[in-house]
C-alpha cells in the first residue's frame, strides 16, 4: 500500500465520521489555542512589555542627586567644601551628553503651605500644613517613575492644577480606594519667602514671612518616586514657588537648598546602559541610585511565569492527545471489519498501522494549525486591554507580532502530541488478525 492510498483511506474514514472528527479536531484546537495564547502573552512580557517599559522609561531610569564634592576640586566649578555640589544647568547638560544617555530630566522642589479652601471630602476641615511640592516636566509622562492611580496628571502647560499622592488621602482619613472622591477639589498652597521688617515704618526689624499663594484643583491620585512630596505639578509651577522662597532674606531658615535642581532623573537607552551611565554620572561628582537589582528580580520572576504557563499549555495538548487516543480506540472497535477486509485482500500490519497514523497526524495538524491561529487572537484581544490600561497609565503601549516560533511550535507540538495518541490504537488495529477482525465486526 502506497502513502497515496493509506491517505485516501484516512481521508474517507474521517469523512464518514464528521462529528467525532470535529469534536477531537476542536479538542486539540483548544490546546493548540492555549498554549499559543500563553506563551505569546509571555514572550511579549519578556521581550517587548519589559524592554519598551524601560527603554527610555522609569525601569531603566537613574535617579541623580547632589554629593559631597572631592576635597581636591574644592573652589572648581560650584564645589566647596563641607558642601554637596549643586545640580545646575551645566551639570544637567554633562549627565545629558553621557553615552548611553537618552533624557534628563530636572526635578524641582519648593517648601509649601497648604490650605484647604473648603470641607474635605469626608467633611472634616483639614487644618493648614507644611509639605513639599515636586515639580517634573510633564509633557514626557512616559520617562518619569509616576504612576497615575485615579485621573491623570496636570497638563505640562497648566498652572492651576495639581496631583497629590496616597499620604495625602491618609492626612483626609480616606484609603487608596477612596482616591477618586478628592478629584475636582481645590487646595490652595502658599511659597513663604522671608523679608526683615522695616524699622521706619514701625517694623521691628526681625524676620517676617510673607507667601505667594496659588490654588489648584487636584485632577489625579499618583504613586510617585521623582522626589519626597505629597504634590506634582508642572516644571513651572514648582519653580515659580522656589524661586519665590529662594529670594528670601534668610533662605537657610525656610530649608532651601543651594542647587537649582533637587534631582535629576536620567533615562538610560536601555537595561545594559545603566551601569555605564550611572559609572560616568559619579566620575562627574554626583551620586546615583537605579533599580537594577528590581529589574533583574523582575525578568527572572517573568521567566518563572513563561515556564509555568507553557507548562499550563503543555497539558491542555496532553489532555488533547488523550482525546484522540479515545477517539481512535473507538474507530479501531468500529472499523473491525474494515481492517479484517483490508487484511483479507493483502494489506499487511504496516499498512493499516499507516492508515491510523496518517487519520490521527491529520487531526492534529489541522487542530494545531486552526489552534495557533486562535490561539494568537485571543493575545492579541489581551494585548488591546493591557494597551488600553497602559495608556491610561501614561506608559508606552505594547505592539504585539506575530510570533512564528510559537506558531510553528503549536501546530508541530499539536502533530507530534497526535500522532503518539493515536499510535497505541493504531498498533491495536495493525496486530487484529484478518479472521478475528471479519469475525468479531
């Protein structure tokens, strides 16, 4: 028997029995279909979700901060001793001409007052406090390690709005699930700027304070790491309120330091530029921290999840396959006859172990391939949702490819998977001596 016939013989086997060929092709085609969908969405995770996340963006961010300067280079440039050395415009523009660098962005931050205007939400008044505002460029959400939980964040040409942070529900007694009620309230923060009092006009001369108030609307709850405040707001906003306090007659007393810029955030071109970048950022005198040790833990706990869930896969086609061995057992009882007959005319063992490999491969490829391509749907209808959350985060969104790899895996998995199903009854089938066959039908 040829290959030719032993496949027209399958053919026809299965075109008499359409329905139990349907529901084992579905069988196979729902583990094909899994294990494609998880191991995409985890190879995506892997190699796309984490690496775009931090190309330029806060995985792979370097956070710089003033250090005290070495002793030898004590009177160059704006070091001194005893004294860290400011970050300035300069130093901005040597962290940002660093290979390896992509952005670098200035952090701001101003002391300020803040006044509820009204009621707080829970009803209770909210007596005045002292806190920190932080000042980022907000038209590069994407670069910054903010993390929007309610609303958004102020537009980066806005100068009356503002996002607060989970300690400021606290100071309202709210929890974080709460944070949507602050959205849309008003606070009104004030920059105090020192002035001594004028003895000719009946001052006594001592120091006295006067602030430059500013009220805001709260449109967004973060979670944030650019600096140590319970308020973001725009570049402009924060400095208008520094530099109001900056110009007082005793800086020293309302905590404002030398350097213009608390911090810088630097982004990294990716994972591998970190240590170099954070290497040269310190050869220039400022001191540096980075999530490294998070973004290794990170990718091996990624690692972790693309085992378990191919793992997951790997027994949805193991369930698949013992379906098609159900289901060729079955033929083989159904089909005694035929196989006596087949016998009878000078079909030998081979030849009918052909016919049953052949109808059981068929199955399987076909299960794997309708599989795959489900399988790649369903990711790509995971993939919309996670783009849609990360774009209400601010992040960068994710572009799912076609994964050929896992796709010609599925469908040779599928096959394989099939054919060992299918060989026990196909064996079964090969060894029914012609007699037996004819005479047990």
């Amino acid at each position: 028997m040829r290959w030719a016939d032993a496949i027209t013989l399958a053919r026809r086997s299965v075109q008499r029995r359409p329905g139990r060929a349907v529901l084992t092709v579905l069988a196979v085609s729902l583990g094909a279909a899994l294990l494609t969908a998880l191991l995409t969405i985890a190879t995506t995770a892997e190699t796309k979700v984490l690496n775009q996340l931090a190309k330029g963006g806060p995985l792979s961010g370097i956070r710089v901060a003033a250090a005290e300067p070495d002793p030898l280079q004590a009177g160059q440039d704006n070091a001194q001793p005893g004294r860290p050395r400011d970050l300035d415009d300069n130093a901005l523009a040597a962290i940002h001409a660093l290979p390896g660098v992509r952005d670098a962005l200035p952090v701001v931050t101003s002391p300020i007052f803040v006044v509820q205007p009204s009621t707080t939400p829970t009803g209770a008044s909210l007596d005045p406090f002292a806190d920190t505002m932080i000042g980022v460029d907000l038209d590069r959400p994407s670069l910054l390690p903010v993390s929007v939980l309610f609303g958004r964040l102020p537009a980066p040409d806005a100068t009356a709005e503002i996002a607060v942070t989970e300690s400021y529900l606290q100071r309202l007694g709210l929890k974080r699930a709460d944070g949507a009620t602050v959205l849309g309230t008003e606070i009104e923060f004030g920059a105090g700027r020192t002035f001594a009092g004028d003895v000719r006009t009946g001052g006594d001369g001592d120091l006295q304070i006067r602030a430059l108030w500013t009220r805001a609307t709260i449109v967004g709850v973060v979670a944030q790491e650019a600096g140590t405040g319970d308020f973001i707001s725009t570049r402009t906003v924060a400095q208008r309120a520094r530099d109001w306090t900056a110009a007082s007659a005793d800086p020293e007393s309302l905590d404002i330091p030398t350097s213009p810029y608390s911090g810088v955030f630097v982004v990294a071109d990716g994972f591998d530029q970190v240590a170099p970048v954070r290497n040269g950022i310190t050869a220039i005198g400022y001191s540096t921290s980075a999530p490294e040790n998070l973004i290794a833990s990170v990718r091996r706990y990624l690692h972790v999840v693309e085992i378990v869930l191919a793992g997951i896969g790997a027994v949805a086609l193991g369930v698949a396959a013992i379906g098609i061995a159900n289901a060729m057992l079955a033929a083989v009882r159904e089909r005694r006859r035929e196989i006596g007959v087949l016998k009878a005319i000078g079909a030998r063992d081979r030849d009918i172990l052909r016919i049953f490999v052949v109808e059981a491969g068929t199955i399987g490829f076909v299960g794997g391939v309708i599989g795959s391509l489900l399988g790649f749907a369903l990711a790509k209808i995971v993939g919309v949702v996670v783009n849609r959350y990360l774009s209400s985060q601010g992040l960068v969104t994710v572009s799912l490819g076609f994964p050929v790899a896992i796709q010609l895996l599925a469908i040779i998995g599928s096959t394989v998977l099939a054919l060992l199903g299918g060989l026990l009854p196909a064996r079964r089938a090969a060894r029914l001596p012609a007699r037996e066959a004819v005479a047990g039908a």
